[in-house]
C-alpha cells in the first residue's frame, strides 16, 4: 500500500536520479529550485516521460521497469494529476471536465454525470457545473482541476505548485482547502512546490531536489531547522555556514572562525537564524563571543524588517527593524560590526 | 523569502525605448503610394461592380431555375461536397502525420502536397488523365481490375476536385494541429483517455476552427474549380459539367445565365469569407 519508485532518465541537461517511497495517506512534497528535476519526476511517475532505468511500483503493481520491459502508458496508470496552470479542457464545461476521467474509464454517461455533480458539490463549485472553464476564478479552476483528477479515485495523486498560479488573496484559503482533500486522499500524493510554508501545510514528509538528485529529506521541521544546502537554507530564511569542526568552534571555508557552544570534529553546518545576527556601527563590548567587521553588501526590505546581507570573513544576513535600519544608517557606506551570540548557532554535522 | 539583491548603487538606469526617427523619404513617397492603393482597389473593386450592375435581379429565380442550369447547380454541390469529404477523410491523417510525425520525407509529402495549390489547374488535370486516364498507369488497373473508369465521369469530377481541394483542407488543419496546446491531450491520457478517446474528445475540438476553416476552403475551392475538371472529366451537362464550366459554356450562348450562375458563386465565396472572417480578416 504505497508509491515506491526510483526514478532515473536524463531529459536535456537534466540528470534525474531520485528514489522514494510515498505508504498511502501520505503527502510528500518535492520541494527544489527551478531545473531542478521537480515536475519531471512527477511526469515520469504519470508515464508521460520514460524512465531509462528504475522502477515504479504502485501498491505492488509494476507501473514501469525499463529492465524488465514493462511501461504502462499513462492511460493505464490510476493516476490523477493536478497541472500548475490546470488545462482544463477549454471546450468542456466544468462538469463535462470532472466527469471526463470517469467516462474514459468506461463508467454510463448519467452515472459519470451525477458523480461529476457530487464532485462539484464537494469542492463548492455547483453553481459552475454548466459554465465553461475560461470562467471561472483562478481558485475556482483550481478546485475544478483538483475534482477532475480525484473522480477517477486515483491511488497516485500528483500535484505540480497547485498553488502557484493564484493571487496572494485567494491563495491562503485555497491552501485550507486542498489540506482538507488530501487529508481524506486515501493513495499516495506528491506535491511540487517551491514553498516551504506550502510544503509544512499541506505534506507530512518533503524531499528537496537539487540538480536531479534528493539533496535532504525529513519533516519539513527537521528540514527548516537543519537545512542542508544553501538553497534549503535560503528558503527557510537561515544563514548556512559550512567549515570543519575545532574544539569549541568551526573554521569556515571562507578562513573565519566562529565561536560555537559545543565540540565537532569532521565537516559541519552551522545554522544562525537572522534575527540572531546584531548589526553595530562601533566595535560593541559585551558578551558576543563572535564580532567581526563586515560591509554592507545590500538591503531587502520585507515589511517592517530588513535583511541585511553582510560581507566580510563569514558571509551571512542579519534581520534587523527598519527603526534599526535608520537608526544605523545602513544605506550609508562604511563599515559595520557583526556579532552573534555562540548559543545562538546550531552546528550539526555536514 | 525575498532573495537578496544586491543595492542598486551599481545598476545602470533603464533604458529609454529605441524611437526611428520619421524618415523623410516616407512623406515623400506618400502620394505614389496613396495612387498605387488607389488603383489596387480600383482593381478589385471594378470587376465585382461590373458583375452585379449586369445582374439581371429580376430574372435571377428563372435564370437559376431552368433545367441545365438547376443540374450545374446540383452537381456541383454534389461533387463539391463528396470533394470536401474525400478531403477531410485523408486529409486528416496526413495533416496529422505532417504535424506530428517524424518521418525521412516529411518536407518532401508536404511540398507534394501543396503541389496542386501551385500548379496550374490544367496541368494538374492532364496529370490526372495520364494517370487515371483508360490508358493511363493506375487507370488501366482501375478499369481492369475493378471495372472502375474515372475520367469523363462525375467520379472523375470528384477526383479532380479533390486533387486541388485536399491542399487547403491538409495545411489548414496541419497548422492547427501545431499550434494547439498538446499538454490537453497528456491531460487526457493521464485521466485515462486512450490515444482515439483523446483524439475525438480532446484533439478535434480543440482543432475544430482548423478543421472548419480548412473544410470551407476546401469547399470553396473545389466549387470553383473549372481547368482540372474540364480536362479530366470532361464538359458533360449532368454528369460533369459543373458551375464554373456551365458559366464557360454559357458565356458564349446565354450571357444572362452566366451572369447569374457566376453571382451564385461569388455568393458562397462571400459567405465562406464572412462566416470564416475572425480567421481570413482577423482585422474585420
């Protein structure tokens, strides 16, 4: 009763090699940047691109398994696949799309239709059963792609950033629902996403791509507090600093040192959250055990607070308030003094 | 999570969009120009007036209605119909295999294809007579095996038109099949749909404006069709004599009934033209 699959194929300059093992009822959520592999392993999982070698197996049948010879076509795959930008059909109205899976399954056009209804009526959208899709809200054509691939109650559900094509406003609710329907998925689902926020709300587990391959894998807790890349570190908003371990401290690839609570030995990351970072205009006295002078290298501002991007012997970010930020005259040139507390950073091995 | 940007101290301001300047040449050739559109609607403009002020509106019924002109009328429709079934039949599939296939050849099929638009009509019919002719290659094995003669017979008529009809109907629809959106039809597949479920639930409709358009040229062009048909089918009132080759005929002994089978005509042209309009005149 799972998904377990190892997808390998090259597509381009794409090499993608990545196993994983999805049990039914749970969502994993492939989070990576963009060429990362992300919607072509979904693709290949729905048949629509070849694997050259793996195997994909769905609830103990062998979808594909190039060394044996076996390749379903994706009409032959209990699959349900959700489009970022959802192409429903445009000629279609809403219901004749939802119903259209079932009645290529072979099910009576008036029991296809009145299954289609009770979709519709599932995800809200009754009063559009007889509307074409180029009318509907981006929320709404999202619900109505969601309904067209589970009518044909799919035991594999793929979902490619089904939240990337709506507004900032409508974005949120629909995020609620869509955890709502994957709550009662009883397959297998996996969600491409680039968000990690989307990722938390929506999938038990998560599976991070980088250039083809699963680079860090875990809750998205274990992932947002141990980041494993500068892109995961990135995402989840932490300065990542890799160096070696010395009694009481790590030596950065850079050629800093920072001062750390505990003893490692061997290659380590060591994890510092922004807001730990403290931005001075003099050299400041007091406990810090880490300060080092730096220059400003740029500013982004994300409502009341700023990020920092500090150079200097460790590259890192400070988030400070924009009352801070005027207060040091940080748009100004000339040098600034960072310091960070030693029990403010996380060090686990690399 | 905003990625960082660098301060914008260093960054170049944009760019000011790129102006010509008016070029004088242009305001002195504008009067040539304006006698050159001039003259070219003149052109277009005067045969049309000359056709309808000589019209005999009045007449127009009892010109229509006598019996040879009533049986040009029926058999062109009736060839020009089974030329634009014909058409679509094979050329649908070709279509598809130009637009979706790769095959050694692919450009050659459709240079062949496209041959009958090009080439004079006339030639295209003693083409068809060498051909499908009694004597001709495939025609003495048509004859032969099947009993099957073509030329000089309504059949023969169909064929001809076909031969000039299919190109239209084939780059028509090869060209919608390339600009439709093929992610609908992995749309479909991944819900199940086998490849003819997708073809006829997904692909023709979404094709379907290709389809219609390229069928109306087809039609419209097999209706007119005058050299081809006259040299492989023949001039025979009931059985091959079709509009165009009725108004020829007509030209020399019924001037009036020329006139009017020739206003019937440029009729279903216009209506082709209007009802296809979003796609000949996207302007309009």
């Amino acid at each position: 009763m799972s998904l377990e699959a190892r997808v390998c194929l090259s597509l381009g300059t794409l090499k993608l090699d990545v196993e994983i093992r999805v049990p039914f009822g749970e969502v994993l959520a492939v989070l990576g940047p963009n060429g990362s592999g992300k919607t072509t392993l979904l693709r290949a999982l729905a048949g629509l691109v070849p694997l050259e070698s793996g195997r994909i197996v769905l609830d103990g049948v062998v979808l594909e398994d190039p060394a044996g010879g076996i390749r379903k076509a994706p009409y032959e795959r209990p699959t349900g696949f959700v489009f970022q930008d959802y192409l429903l059909f445009p000629h279609l109205t809403v219901a004749q799309n939802v119903a259209f899976g079932l009645a290529a399954a072979g099910t009576p056009r008036s029991q296809a239709r009145a299954k289609a209804r009770e979709w519709l009526a599932a995800m809200g959208l009754e009063a559009y059963a007889g509307a074409k899709p180029g009318s509907l809200s981006g929320g709404q054509a999202q619900r109505a792609a969601l309904a067209r691939a589970l009518a044909p109650q799919p035991r594999l559900l793929l979902l490619d950033e089904p939240l990337a094509a709506l507004d900032a406003g409508t974005k949120l609710e629909v995020r609620r629902e869509l955890s709502r329907h994957l709550r009662s998925f009883s397959g297998s689902a996996l969600l491409v996403t680039h968000n990690p926020l989307e990722a938390a709300a929506l999938a038990d587990r998560l599976i991070v791509l980088e250039g083809g391959r699963v680079i860090q894998e875990g809750t998205s807790t274990e992932v947002a507090q141990r980041p494993r890349s500068p892109y995961v570190a990135e995402l989840v908003g932490l300065n990542l600093i890799r160096g070696k371990g010395l009694p009481g401290g790590v030596e950065t690839e850079t050629g800093g040192t920072l001062v750390v609570p505990s003893n490692f030995a061997g290659e380590v990351f060591a994890a510092i959250h922004p807001r730990a970072v403290a931005l001075h205009r003099e050299r400041p006295q007091g406990s810090p055990r880490n300060v080092w002078q730096g220059t400003v290298a740029g500013i982004d501002l994300e409502g009341d607070r700023a990020r920092v991007n500090v150079d200097g012997p460790v590259k890192v970010v400070a988030e400070v308030t924009t009352g801070a930020l005027k207060d040091l005259d940080l748009a100004a040139a000339g040098p600034v003094w960072v310091s960070i507390k030693a029990t403010e950073i996380q060090v686990y091995p690399a | 999570m905003g990625s960082s940007i660098p301060s914008d101290a260093g960054s170049a301001p944009p760019a000011a969009p790129r102006t010509w300047p008016a070029y004088g040449i242009e305001r002195a050739a504008a009067p040539l120009v304006k006698l050159a559109v001039g003259l070219a609607v003149a052109f277009f403009l005067l045969p049309l007036l000359g056709l309808l002020l000589r019209t005999p509106w009045n007449g127009l019924a009892s010109e229509l209605g006598s019996a040879p002109v009533r049986s040009a009328l029926w058999l062109s429709l009736v060839c020009s119909l089974a030329a634009t079934g014909i058409s679509i039949l094979l050329g649908v599939p070709l279509a598809w295999a130009l637009a979706r296939w790769e095959f050694p050849g692919r450009s050659l099929v459709r240079a062949l294809t496209t041959l009958p638009m090009i080439v004079p009509p006339v030639v295209g019919g003693v083409a068809l007579l060498l051909a499908f002719g009694r004597r001709g290659f495939a025609g003495r094995w048509l004859d032969e095996a099947f009993g099957i003669t073509l030329p000089f017979t309504m059949a023969g008529a169909i064929l001809a038109e076909t031969f000039v009809a299919m190109p239209f109907l084939v780059i028509t629809v090869e060209a919608g099949l390339r600009s439709m959106n093929r992610r609908f039809e992995e749309a479909a597949a991944t819900l199940g749909a086998r490849p003819w479920v997708t073809f006829r639930r997904v692909t023709l409709p979404l094709i379907g404006p290709s389809l219609w358009a390229g069928a109306a040229l087809a039609w419209a062009r097999a209706l007119g069709e005058f050299g081809a048909t006259i040299t492989f089918a023949g001039n025979l009132p009931g059985r091959t004599q079709t509009i165009p080759l009725a108004v020829y005929l007509a030209l020399e002994t019924r001037l009036e009934a020329a006139i009017a089978l020739s206003v019937v005509l440029l009729a279903v042209s216009l209506t082709v033209l209007i009802v296809f309009r979003s796609r000949f005149l996207p302007n309009l």
